[in-house]
C-alpha cells in the first residue's frame, strides 16, 4: 500500500512482480495471500481492471491459495469504488472496522461504508479478513455481528504498534483478544519495529502471523537492512520450526469457509 522502489527495492508493483513474489511464497508456504493493486506510477489502486492480471494470474500458478484483495479506505473513500474488485470473485476482502490514523495519513471508513462494505463482500461470496487496531474496532466487529452483517467463520487481524492504536503488551492483546468471536481465527500483525515481536507472541500462543512489507520494510530492530518479502517468510518458516508449528496448508484453511463461496461451487 505504502512503499515505493526508492525505500525498498524488491517491492512489487507491477503485476508480473506481484504474481512472481506471490509464486515464490506460494512453494516456500503460505496459506493465504493479501494483495494490493497498483498503478504504473505506484500509486495504489483500487480498480477491477488492475487487480485482474493479478488474480488471475495467482490463480493460474498457485492452485488452492486464498487470495484476499484490499479494500483499503486510505485513497479511495466511496465504497463502491473500493469494492470494484470483488467482482473478480476474490476468496476474502480486507475490512477494517473503523476510521484510524497512521503515522503521516488517515484510513477513513465511515460505519455506512463499514457496513456496506460487509453486504457487498457477503453478496460476492466472500469472507471479510477483519481489520482490528484498537478495542473500539473490536466492539464494533460485536456489533457487525449482532446486525448479522458479518458471520462465521471469523478471520480477524490483530495489528500491533501503530502510533494510534493498541501496542504489542500483555494488557493491549488481552483486552483485545477477551472480546473477539468465540472460535475466531487469529492472526497477528506487528507494523515497523514490532513485526518480528508479534510473530513471536503469535507462535507461542497458535495463532496466524501476517508478515510483508506492507507493514516493515526492515529486517532488523536497527533499521539498517532493507528487507524482502521473502526473506521475512523465510524467517517466519524458521520460526514456526523452532516453535514445532505447522504451516496451515490453503486447502485446509480454504476448508474451513474462506474460499468464495460462489467461485467454489461453480468448480466443483
């Protein structure tokens, strides 16, 4: 969404890059795959006609992967526009649960767009990945579901370490964490320094990690070495090693109720 070639040069902004570095993870490991779309000029895009040559060719050289598309709210504001993409029949959509601010820019999502957003994503077939920063995102997922605007199963991404938003300590994940959907499927995400830190905690306690340069562009605390993609899989594998976790295969994952409903009945 955020990095450019200047700060780090493997990021993938075409589409041929994106689909060579999602391969590459995909015959490393992975389970499932968040996506951007980007223009020519690197600027992030939300159309139907860019993410296409992504997903598709996603789909045609890693058979079974989940793939979740952005519906990010930091340039694009209309939900119409930035649901153009589920009309490719996308397995998941990113759906953050609430307006935020980063460090230099602001994520505005509106409860009308909030909740339109999940109709729309329902009405493609499609499973939400719930973006949560904070408690109040995590109180109002209670509400979502309440209204029967999102339902299980439950993919929620715990983002940790934003300037405005719950940070990486017991007390944060824990409030966090209490309020979430019984049998919800967890992943953790640490942004900038704390990325390696929240992979930690997640393979202490069995849960998902979501790991990329969307979130760090460094390998080390010290910020001197500009990282890759894959680099920082690599290290999520050898983790996952050491802590005797297994990495969930697409297929199990897609099993569970995160492929498109839609695009999966049509094939079988």
């Amino acid at each position: 969404m955020i990095p450019q070639k200047r700060q780090a040069p493997s990021v993938p902004i075409s589409a041929s890059e994106i689909v060579e570095q999602v391969h590459a993870a995909f015959d490393l490991g992975i389970t499932m795959v968040h996506v951007h779309a980007r223009q020519p000029s690197g600027f992030p895009s939300s159309r139907a006609e860019d993410y296409a040559p992504i997903i598709e060719g996603i789909r045609e050289h890693c058979p079974g992967l989940v793939i979740c598309a952005s519906l990010s709210g930091r340039n694009v504001t209309d939900p119409a526009a930035r649901a153009e993409v589920l009309s490719l029949r996308p397995d998941m959509a990113s759906l953050t649960l609430s307006s935020l601010n980063f460090v230099q820019s602001a994520s505005v999502n509106s409860p009308e767009t909030i909740m339109e957003l999940a109709r729309r994503i329902e009405a493609a077939g499609a499973k939400p990945e719930l973006e949560v920063f904070d408690t109040g995102m995590v109180n109002y997922l209670g509400y979502l579901i309440r209204k029967g605007l999102v339902q299980a199963p439950f993919y929620v991404n715990v983002l940790l370490g934003n300037i405005a938003g719950a940070q990486l300590s017991a007390a944060h994940l824990a409030a966090m964490e209490r309020d979430l959907p019984e049998g919800a499927h967890i992943a953790l995400a640490g942004l900038g320094q704390y990325q390696l830190d929240a992979h930690l905690v997640a393979m202490g306690l069995g849960w998902g990690v979501r790991v990329g340069l969307e979130d760090n562009i460094h390998w080390d605390r010290e910020k001197k070495k500009v990282t890759t993609n894959i680099e920082l899989l690599q290290r999520i594998h050898e983790l996952a090693g050491v802590a005797g976790r297994e990495i969930m295969a697409p297929e199990a994952f897609g099993a569970l109720g995160f492929y498109n409903r839609q695009r999966h009945a049509a094939r079988a």
